[in-house]
C-alpha cells in the first residue's frame, strides 16, 4: 500500500481516525491524505461540536457567510490535525459534495490504496434520518476501507 486517504469531519472523533490513520499509513512507509467533505451549508450551521485540534467551539469557529469561509475554515481544521501529527508529507484535500460519494471519488481520483474513516455508530431514528457514511462508502467501494468505530465505552 502506497497511498492512504483519510477522511475526517468535524466530530471530537476525529483526531483518534487522524491518528490511528496516520500510524497505519507509516507503519507501510505510505503517503497520507487528509480529506474533508464540505458538504450543504445548513448542515454546518446546525452543529454543536466541540472538535480537536485547535477549535474551541465547531459553531463559534464557522459563523460564516457561504462556501469560501467554509473552505477556508476547513483548510485551517485540516492544517491542525496536520501539525497535531507531525509529519509535513501530509497532503491534504478539500472537497465539495455529497459526502460518501465525493469521499469515494477522490479516492478513486488520487488512487488511494485505502479509505480510512470513522463511524459514529448512529442507531434508530438518527441513522434512518442521517443515514451513516461509513455504510454508505462501504457499500459502494472497491477500495478497501479501514473503518475505526469511535463509540466510547460510556455510550456502549
């Protein structure tokens, strides 16, 4: 394996899939890329989180006016978690569009060996209602994925 992609979004999560992505992609000597998927703008502006890597407050960090501000907020999240790791061979990519669709073309498109991502383990009605990208990717991957629950023992 030469090329590892993993896809991070804004869940506090994601700096475990950043970081357990990171040490399988060197335990191969392979190239990394982090992705974010930026997605319909309510979506952000309907969130709460409390991520990693320097935002203090997801919804204080993305007051923003459209797209640009989004683009650029997401470069700076994806330069963190690229500092946080501590390897400046990181590439790192921004996407726009349905998430595991766009996830799956850029994997196709950089020809990545492997999809690392995380799955929230959503259950009932919120899975029914968000459905879960992680399924999504799977089911319709030829890629092979490496996918990291991020359930903790509290939740289980």
């Amino acid at each position: 394996m030469k090329k590892v992609l993993i896809a991070l979004d804004y869940n506090p999560s994601a700096q475990k899939i950043a970081e357990i992505g990171h040490q399988f992609a060197k335990s191969m000597n392979a190239k990394v890329t982090l992705m974010h998927v930026i997605s319909d703008y309510t979506y952000y502006s309907s969130l709460n989180y409390s991520p990693i890597m320097g935002f203090d407050s997801f919804s204080n960090a993305i007051e923003t006016e459209g797209s640009g501000e989004l683009k650029r907020v997401a470069h700076n999240y994806l330069e963190r978690a690229k500092e946080h790791l501590k390897d400046e061979t990181i590439q790192t990519t921004i996407r726009s569009g349905v998430f595991a669709k766009t996830i799956l073309d850029t994997a196709k498109e950089l020809e990545a060996d492997i999809i690392v991502m995380g799955t929230h383990s959503r259950r009932g009605l919120e899975k029914i209602l968000l459905g879960s990208v992680a399924e999504q990717v799977l089911h319709s991957s030829v890629i092979p994925l490496f996918i990291i629950p991020t359930r903790t023992i509290e939740e289980k």
